[in-house]
C-alpha cells in the first residue's frame, strides 16, 4: 500500500528501520531474556535525532508530527516492542511538558529529552487507582515555595531510568479529581526512590518499577499549568500517546506477518511448501488484511491529529484499541502458521505474541477505550437530536 | 586540521559479477554501497574533526550515481563532497584512478589528512591508498587500528599487522588506510540527512582537474585485467552439533581416521 508520505517521512522511516535491522534485532532475543534495558539503543535514537521528532526546533527537536512520531515507533516495533516502549514511555512523559510547560520549564528538560541525554516517565497508575484513575492517593502539599509530594506510583515505564517525571498528585484532596495537578520531578530529588523491577510477561528490554514519593520536595515552578489541571492534562497526554501504541502494535504485526509468510514458504509438509495449503493461506490472508486496515486507522488518526483538532479522543481511542487487538490476533496467528516452530524461543513470534498483550492493557486498556469511544458517541448523537 | 575522505561506491553483494569480455565488474542490478572500509574511514575523519577541529570532505571517482555515495556520506556528518566523474575516468586501473584523487585533492588547496579504508570490497587490491601517498610524496601509514596525535604536530598510528601491530609515528600530511578495528562508525543523523538532500555536490572532470585523456581511465592505466575467474570450490564441510564433550571425542576419532 502506499500512503503517500513525503520523501520527509519516507527519510525518517528509513532511518528508524536502518537503526532496526542493524542495533535492535540483533540484540532483541538477548534484552528480552536477559531483561536488559537498551541503554546502547536510545543512544544510538539520540544521535539519529529520532529522540526528539515531536520536539519543537528552538529545544533541539525535528519539530515534527503524531504522523512522523507513528513512523519511528511502528519501525521500531517490528524490532522490538520493549525498545518502542522505552520510546513511547519517555514521549507519554514528556507530552504534558510540550503541551502545558512555560519556556522555562521547556528550555530546562526539552533539549536534553532531544538529546536523549535524558529520558522521561508518566507517573499516574496507582495500587489502588489503575483504569480508576481518579482513585489516586498521591498528594502535593504546598509548603512555601515547594511542593512536598507523598505516594506510590505503580507500573511506572522507565522509571529508575528516566530523568523527569510528570507525577500526577492531588493538590487538593477534598476536591478529588477536580483536585488534581501535574508536576515535574526529577530523579535527583529528596525524597524520590524506586521499588523493585518488576517481572513481566513480554516487553522485557522495557523497564518498569514503583516510583516512591516520601517526603519529596520540589520547587514550586515545576508545576505545569495550574492546580486542578492534572486531570485534563492526563487526557491529553493520553489521546497523543494512543495512537503511538496503535503505531506500535501495527509494527509488531508486520514483523509477524513477515516471520509467519517467510517460514511458510519454507517449511515443507506433505511434499510442498505449507503456503500452498488455503487454511495457512486464509490464516495469512486475514493477518495482513487486519493488519493493512489497523496502518490505514492509525495513520488516519495520526495525520487527523496533526491537523490540530480541539477534541481527538475518540479518534485517538479508536487507533488504540483497533491496532492492538489486531496485533494480538495476528500475533497468535503467526505462532499458529509456525506451529511448533512458533513456540519456540529459537523463533522471534513467541516473543511477539508475549509483546502484544500489554499493547491491550496498557495507557488505557482496550475496555476502557471502548468507554472512551462509547461517551463520544453519546455525546455525538445526543447533539443530533 | 583539513580533513579528506576518500570513498568507493561498491556493489552491495559479496558475489561480484563480472563482464566476460571487458574482464570489469558488472554494476547493473545490483544494489550500490558505501565499501564498509571506507565506512570506517569516514568515522576517522569525523572522530579527529571533533578532537581536533578543522573540516571533512568526501571525495569519490566514479559514475554520476555514485553522488548518492557522496550523499550517504554527508548524512553521517561530512561537510562537503566532491565527485570525480568523466568519461575519460572509465576504466582506471588503480594507479589512473590514485592519479585523479590525488590531483583533486590538490584542487582543493591539500589536506593534512587523507583517510581512506585499507581496500574495497569489489577489487580487494589495497592499493590506490597508498599510490595516492606516493604520487603525492606525503606519509603514509596503511591498515590503521588506532591514529592519534602527539604535541610535535605528529600523528600516531597502530598499524594491525597478523600477530600484533606496529606503532608509527608520521609526519602530515599523511594518507591512513584503515581496518574495521579503529572504531564503530556512527549512524546517519536526521538533520544532517536532511542537509544532504540539498548540499550541491560539485562535479569536477578532466578539465578542472587539470589532466590529459592520456593520463586517466582505461589509456592512463599501467594494467588491465586479463582474466578473472572465481575460487575453486572448498571441498565438502560438514556440521556437527552436539555438547563439546561430544563434538571433541568425536573429533578426535575423525583426526585419527585422517592419520
């Protein structure tokens, strides 16, 4: 298919698969059973400059779009989704700064997140507060000209690693949700540690931790925005970080497919390449037909962003949610075309299929997106009246 | 510190065809790259031009497409390329072809430093390098795994040799051949690709480079290539798997079959 991207785009997602096929897939099998984190890689991003293709230009940036930022991540993830996690996490983190920072919280974190001298964290999942965002515990008292922050965060991408931290806090408990604002903590701060790494089931390259607050003290300009803000703040990092997720799963798809189609033609059974059999035909055939429509969603979405509409949510939803459970689907297909082949370690797919199922979990899980897209079209249809 | 890069724009495959007539590579249909050696030498050039200061310009001799070479290289951080193209060039066996960078590295007022790569992956003749040096009476150190630079001005060089290397000290301006040991070149960064795109890329022939036709390519060549023909075939291997335990008993006995 050709979605008609600029020779711009078509450069930068060459480069993203360059640095794919030479730094990440030789290494994948490794940081996925070691569980090591892609120190070498995001260095190698930095100075490729993929680390900052949504940074504006005057922080060191490309100053480029959800379009050209979908390129680089779906690249990535046909390598590595752990990689293009790590990615996408330091992007969820840095989101709320781009869109809510003053100049001079920008000038502080922006060039250095260009630079991939530093990595950022999204910090709102909470013990007890998971797709129930607004259950979080975690508070900021004002104390002269610092914020004093106390809680858990749970699940944390890139925590441990990252530099900055965009911790959402209440800052006025009796308020609730309405009570919530976004900060900027940095890892070199009173007061803020990490839990343990915690074990998954895939994107294991990726890592993911508690990040502690206890008694940390923060200057008070690392608020972004206003008190009260957190929440909308979140949602917005959110509808920009989604279709990243759908980028990525449309990644992993595609390096699916191609493992599956590519052993198929060379297993033999019966006397004859198994890509002959129509059942693996059909199994191939709706793998890439699911996985062509998700690209076409997601790019849609992405270019549909770009435009800079007022409210993306259900849009940005609906790339999330069709893309990655596209990607499980197609994942689990891919083991099935390889058989047991596909089970094996030695094969990439049984990675993939691991990979694939947190694409439905996290940054909203896919039932949650479907209440994101169920309330637009409440919305949409009750104006119509 | 002036820096030159010299590159060949090869083809991308390890099972180099040949004209059965004109006993010359066969260039069509297959997919052109930067020789990886050169690769190397590139990286030299832009690791001394951070260290050190100064400019990296690419040079190359080769057909009009051989300035997507020239591009690639600028995208790693080159400052300025040129390409040598003329059809009197065609043909040049490795002393035509040493003649022609030399006088356009003269063309660009000398240089304090000529990087190329130990040798290419099509020829594998090792030899314009070092021809380059001589026609242009300067140092030359060959097969470089490490270059740097004293307080005399002088320029340090690990020479990888089969059992061990041999350390040099040369004066500049100097050409250095390196091997893949002297570093691991970087990857090409967005903005500097960018730039490429649009960098005019100057094309000099003979006339700027000051030759005669007689000097240059096939008629300016001291060899041609008789015949070219590939490697007898290995005589059959076989793979064997198993624990090492296994696999040296196992070898042991074949050892003692063979004696």
């Amino acid at each position: 298919m050709d979605y008609l991207l600029t020779e711009e785009q078509t450069m930068l997602q060459d480069l993203a698969r360059q640095i794919t096929e030479e730094r990440i897939k030789p290494i994948r099998a490794q940081l996925d059973e070691e569980e090591i984190f892609p120190t070498e890689i995001i260095k190698d991003l930095a100075q490729a400059d993929l680390c900052g293709v949504i940074i504006p230009e005057e922080y060191g940036g490309l100053g480029l779009g959800a379009m050209e930022n979908c390129l680089v991540g779906e690249a990535l993830a046909t390598g590595c989704v752990g990689v293009a996690t790590t990615f996408g996490a330091s992007l969820l983190g840095s989101y709320p700064l781009l869109y809510y920072g003053t100049d001079a919280q920008k000038s502080r974190y922006l060039p250095r997140l260009a630079k991939g001298e530093a990595l950022a964290a999204f910090c709102l999942t909470e013990p007890q507060a998971g797709s129930d965002a607004g259950a979080i515990l975690t508070t900021a008292v004002k104390d002269g000209d610092s914020y004093v922050l106390n809680g858990t965060k749970q699940w944390i991408t890139n925590a441990g690693e990252a530099e900055i931290y965009t911790v959402i806090a209440l800052t006025d408990p009796a308020k609730g949700a309405r009570g919530a604002s976004a900060l900027l903590v940095e890892k070199g701060d009173p007061g803020i540690s990490f839990g343990k790494k915690e074990q998954k089931m895939g994107i294991r390259a990726s890592v993911t931790r508690e990040v502690i607050l206890e008694d940390c003290r923060i200057p008070k300009d690392r608020l972004l925005s206003k008190e009260g803000m957190g929440f909308i703040i979140t949602m917005k990092t959110l509808d920009m970080a989604r279709p990243g997720v759908g980028a990525s799963a449309v990644g992993l798809a595609q390096a699916a497919l191609d493992e599956a189609a590519a052993f198929a033609k060379e297993r033999q059974q019966f006397g004859t390449p198994i890509f002959s059999f129509q059942a693996v035909q059909h199994l191939l055939a709706n793998m890439a037909t699911k996985l062509e429509a998700a690209r076409a969603l997601v790019y849609s979405v992405a270019r549909f962003i770009d435009t800079k509409p007022k409210d993306f949510s259900k849009a940005s939803a609906m790339a999330k949610v069709f893309a990655t459970d596209m990607a499980m689907e197609v994942t689990v297909d891919a083991v099935q075309v390889m058989g047991g082949h596909g089970y094996m370690r030695e094969y990439p797919v049984e990675k993939m299929m691991r990979d694939a199922k947190i694409l439905q979990i996290f940054e909203g899980t896919n039932q949650i997106m479907r209440n994101v897209i169920g309330l637009a079209l409440n919305k949409e249809y009750s104006k119509k009246k | 510190m002036k820096i030159v890069v010299c590159i060949k724009q090869v083809p991308e495959t390890q099972d180099v065809r040949l004209d059965p007539v004109t006993h010359t590579l066969k260039r069509e249909g297959i997919k052109s790259i930067i020789n990886p050696f050169d690769l190397y030498a590139l990286e030299e050039g832009l690791r001394v031009k951070e260290s050190q200061g100064g400019t990296v310009t690419v040079l190359t001799m080769g057909p009009p497409q051989a300035e997507e070479a020239l591009r690639e290289a600028l995208g790693l951080g080159a400052d300025a390329a040129v390409l040598l193209s003329d059809r009197a060039f065609a043909g040049a066996d490795t002393w035509a072809t040493a003649l022609t960078l030399a006088k356009a590295v003269e063309k660009l007022g000398g240089a304090d430093l000529i990087f190329t790569g130990k040798q290419a992956i099509d020829g594998d003749t090792a030899q314009v390098g070092p021809m380059m040096a001589s026609i242009m009476n300067i140092s030359l150190a060959s097969w470089a795994r490490k270059v740097s630079f004293n307080t005399a001005g002088k320029a340090e060089v690990e020479r990888l040799l089969d059992h061990g290397y041999d350390a040099v000290e040369v004066d500049l301006p100097a050409l250095i051949s390196v091997t893949k040991e002297i570093n691991e070149p970087r990857l090409p960064s967005f903005k500097a690709k960018l730039k490429a795109k649009k960098e005019p890329i100057p094309v000099w022939g003979l006339a700027d480079l000051g030759l005669n036709a007689a000097e240059v390519g096939l008629a300016g060549s001291f060899t041609q290539v008789v015949k070219v023909f590939p490697p007898p075939a290995r005589g059959t291997s076989e793979t064997w798997e198993g624990s090492p335990q296994d696999l040296a008993a196992r070898l042991w006995q074949r050892l003692q079959e063979m004696t």
